[in-house]
C-alpha cells in the first residue's frame, strides 16, 4: 500500500482559507448544493417501480445515510483540503489501490450524473416546448433504449435523444472554451428552483386524493425491491440521486469560523430542510398522480398536468424552472468531472496529458472534450432510470470506502490535526457503512453487473498504467506521522 512519507504538518504549513462562513451560510450553501436534479427526476421512476407512494419514507432513509456519511466527509475536508474529493481522502489513508477504484467509480458517477440529468432536462424541456406549441417529435427527443419495471431493455423506437445530447455537447464547449460560473447566476437558478418546490407543495397539498396514496405501501409482487418494504429500501437507493451535491458543506469546511460546531449544524440543518421538502414533495406528487404513470423524465410536471383545474397555470412555471435549473446542475457536473480527471492526472494515475491546458483558453480541454462526448452519448441512448441508478451505486459506493477511511486513519494517525472531528466514533461511520451498504445490496442485480464490468474495465488499465506511474501524493498521511 503506497503512502508518501509526508506528515500531516505540511498541509498545516500551507496558506490557510478565510474563515468567513458561519452555520447560516453552511445551511444556505447545501439547500442550493442539494436541491436539484434528483427531486425533478428520481422521485417517479422510485414511485412507479419501486415503492409507490411509500417513496417518502425512502427518502427519510437516504437522508439519514447521507448525514452519516456527510460527517465522515467533514473530518476528511478539514484535514486534506485538496482537489479530488473521496478520491483524495482515499489515497491519503488507503493507498493507491482503493484510490484507483474511488477515482475509477466517481468518473462513472460523474458521467452517468451529468447525462442522468440532461435526459431529465430533455423531458422538461419538451413539456415546456409544448407549452408554447411547439411538438417534438418523440423520435428525436427520447431513448431509443427502454428499461421496464423488470429492469429488462428494449427498443423505444425512437433514434435518439436530441435536446439532451445537444445540451450535453453545448455545454462541453462552453467549458472548451472557457466560462465562469456565475455565483449570483446559480444562486438565482436556486432560488427558482426552490421556489418551484414549494409552489408545488403548497399548491399541490390541496390536490391529493386519498385512493392515489393507498395503500401507502404497496404489497410486494413476490420480486424482492418490487414494492413492499424491500421496494422502499430499493428506492432509496435510487432517490439518493436527489441528495448529491450535500457534500459540498463538507468540502467549505476549512472555510468555517468554528468548524467544530458550524460543520455539524450546516450538514444536518441542510439535510433536515431538504428531507422534509423531499418527503412532502414526494408525497404530494404520488397524491396527485397514480404512482405508475410516473416513470417518465418530468414526472412532477405529469403529477400537476393530472390534477389539472385550476391548478394547470402551475405546469409551464414547472417546465420552465425545471429547464433552467437542471441546465446549471448539468454545466456543474461536467465541470466537476474535470477536477476528478485533473487530481488523478496530477498523482499519474492516468496520463498527464488530461490535464494539459489550452494555450489559448487555459482551459483542461482534452479531459473537457473526452468527457463531454462520453456523456453526450450516453444521454443521447440511454434512458434516465439505468443512468440514475448508476449514479446512486458509485455514489454510495464512493461513501462506504470515505467512511472505512475515517475508522482506518483514526488508527493509522490519531493524534492528526482534525479541524472537525466526526463525532460519536466508530459508531457513525459504521452507521455510514452498514445504511449506504444496505441501500446499495437493494439496488437491481443488474445495477450491480454494469457496476462490476465497469471496475473490470478500471483494473485493466489500473495494472496495464496507473500501477507503474502513479506517485504519492502530497498530501498523503503517513501512519504515525502525528507521532
């Protein structure tokens, strides 16, 4: 197990971030990470095969695995605040091997992410085009792919998914050529994307009918994960989806005035609010709709088209928050990818090459456009439900290793300086381990084949290549260095 003979001290020695965000802006700073894609998305597919309107207890589950985990994030963040995420935390405690697979995992969960979210924005952005009278032919807007409840895969009909894959190739060369995200731009697609959850939770309260949310869980088909208790642990797995981004509260740990008790306060007041949106969203999209037409890519605009009356002004504000705020989720994943690409190019893990820069854009965009084609082709063929599912299982996956990391260097290196530390140790990142495992053991059988045969790929090219070049990094943590 490779590790850099370097203490801990070092990262102390480097320049050290304003500390200017208190819990309000922690709070703030996961509703906007948070809420995004996954409620516009996940919440039907979870509802019509999974668990019915029982959905809202699924993700009462996924909010509590994302707390658990959230708190084993905020101690990595605080201690190694580098570019890479779980897959730096990984190789600072476990060596290159599990890095590789870390690192391996997040390129799938950012990829199937980015087009998980564009083929969702694809379905908004036909309804919205409705909207104005403009028809889309089904043809060139939806998978030629079809995965039913069983999880086997069809043919639609269809050729391609046209808006998601021009998306998906539009906003790759944006980032080839270079742009800045806007923080008041995106603060504005939070809000609007916000304020379209509670307008339709408000609004949508008195609509529910009673026969839609009966029974609340559905009984078991005699397939395990199809409805039933098994199908709510199912689903959770798949409505995780709607809580990535949380650990961004993590990642502004050394940014925090008093990480000790902000960090705590930003992750579960985040995640608290977000959960209550998620679950009364949900239980308001189930109550206004059977739960089995809402496996499409816009299943909160079909939930406000079935209540119909005097309830129709709110479809198009639907349709159109969903296009504007799922485009910037969308731009925010490609470009996270990147950062993936760079930290692993900067430890050899893969050529050096994918992170050499545009002389003229000082742009990565070789890694930007092998990226962006990746994701435009599977946003183009692909159907939403597979790819969501694929995010939920790297995901997880992603946070099971981060919390075995936690309990690994609190023996490794105990006497570590530790901004944050995870409190109630090894409790919850045992909690972490044994929650997130569980939603991942529900997830489909076939979920887990394309898993492994993309790991399969990974340690091809992790003995063929990053076996022989990668070196330790920087910031690794040298057992016993705090000695």
């Amino acid at each position: 197990m490779a590790r850099a003979p370097i203490d801990i001290k070092d990262l102390e020695q480097q320049p050290e971030l304003r500390r200017a965000l208190g819990p309000v802006h922690l709070i703030s700073l996961g509703i906007g990470a948070i809420i995004g894609a996954g409620i516009f998305v996940s919440t039907g597919q979870a509802a019509a095969n999974y668990a019915g309107p029982g959905v809202v207890i699924s993700y009462a589950i996924a909010g509590f695995g994302c707390l658990l985990a959230g708190l084993c994030y905020s101690e990595f963040a605080s201690m190694i605040p580098v570019a890479g995420s779980a897959y730096s935390y990984t190789y600072a405690t476990l060596g290159k091997f599990f890095a590789w697979i870390i690192g391996w995992d997040l390129i799938l969960e950012y990829l199937a992410a980015a087009s998980a979210v564009a083929v969702g924005w694809g379905g908004y952005f036909q309804g919205l085009m409705e909207n104005i009278g403009i028809h889309l032919s089904p043809a060139l807007s939806t998978s030629p792919i079809h995965m039913a409840a069983d999880h086997t895969l069809s043919f639609s009909g269809a050729i391609i998914n046209l808006p998601a894959a021009i998306l998906v190739a539009g906003l790759s060369a944006l980032l080839v050529v270079g742009i800045r995200a806007s923080a008041t731009f995106n603060g504005v697609m939070v809000l609007l994307k916000l304020i379209v959850v509670v307008l339709v939770i408000v609004f949508g309260l008195q609509y529910i009918t009673a026969d839609h949310l009966t029974p609340f869980i559905p009984p078991n088909t005699g397939t395990f994960g199809q409805f039933g208790w098994s199908g709510i642990m199912r689903a959770s797995g798949v409505v995780f989806f709607a809580y990535i981004g949380f650990d961004a509260v993590s990642v502004a740990a050394q940014e925090a005035r008093n990480p000790q008790r902000d960090m705590p306060i930003g992750i579960l007041g985040s995640l608290l609010i977000c959960t209550v949106l998620y679950m009364l969203m949900s239980l308001v999209i189930t109550g206004m709709a059977p739960y089995a037409i809402l496996n499409v890519p816009q299943p909160v605009a079909i939930a406000v088209e079935q209540a119909g009356g005097s309830l129709s002004w709110l479809v198009p504000l639907v349709n159109l928050g969903a296009v504007l705020g799922l485009g910037t989720v969308v731009l925010v994943l490609l470009l996270g990818q990147s950062r993936i690409f760079y930290a692993m190019s900067r430890d050899r893990m893969l050529p050096a090459y994918f992170s050499r820069v545009h002389p003229r854009f000082q742009t990565p965009y070789i890694s930007t456009i092998i990226i962006g084609t990746g994701a435009t082709l599977l946003s183009a063929f692909l159907p939403h439900d597979l790819l969501i599912e694929l995010v939920s299982i790297g995901t997880l996956a992603a946070f099971v290793l981060v919390s075995v990391s936690v309990i690994v260097l609190r023996r490794t290196a105990p006497h570590a300086h530790r901004p944050f530390r995870t409190p109630f140790m090894p409790f919850v990142p045992i909690g972490a381990i044994l929650v997130c495992g569980a939603m991942m053991a529900a997830l489909p059988i076939d979920t887990w084949i394309r898993l492994i045969a993309w790991f399969a790929l990974g340690m091809g090219i992790y003995f063929l290549y990053a076996r022989k070049h990668a070196i330790p990094p920087a910031y690794a943590i040298k057992p016993e260095a705090a000695e």
